[in-house]
C-alpha cells in the first residue's frame, strides 16, 4: 500500500476493507513490525465471511531521507504468511 509523499517528523493514516472469504473467523495481526508503524484490523477476528477495516499508521524517522518502506509480516490463526515472491512481510 502507497501512503503517497510525507513531512520528516510527520504522519500519515490510512484504513483498507479486508475480507475474510473463509466459512470460519480468522484472526489478523502483524509481526516484526517496524518501529515506526502501527496495524490495527477491527473487528478482530474477522467474522466468516465478513468484513474489517485494517489502519494503519505511519511516522516519518527525521533521520531518514528519500523514498521510505515499513514492513511487517502478517499473521493469520498463528500462521505468518509469505508473499509469493516469497517476502516475509508485507511493505506500506
């Protein structure tokens, strides 16, 4: 996800709907989260076949210029999952 351009020392939120296509509640959280960057999904855990909005909240490190990326490594039931390209965490 893209939080477009922000302010050393500033910071930027943003809230995404996920859903949860299964036929049974999962439950969403996020490890090995960079300092600077804080998940939320409510409601927690996600209803079968139901909807939650995941926030997410970033703040800029005035110690670092240019282009930035904050990762985490999404956590479903107890499983950390991967990307397909085989990444760990996911990128905002």
């Amino acid at each position: 996800m893209k939080c477009g351009n922000m302010e050393q020392g500033g910071q930027k939120s943003e809230s995404v709907l996920v859903a949860n296509i299964s036929d049974k509640p999962i439950k969403v959280s996020f490890a090995d989260a960079d300092e600077n960057l804080s998940i939320s999904v409510k409601p927690n855990p996600i209803p079968a076949g139901g909807t939650a909005e995941m926030s997410f909240t970033v703040k800029a490190d005035r110690k670092v210029w240019g282009k930035n990326t904050y990762e985490a490594a999404p956590v479903i039931d107890g499983k950390t999952y991967t990307s397909s390209e085989g990444h760990t965490k996911i990128g905002i």
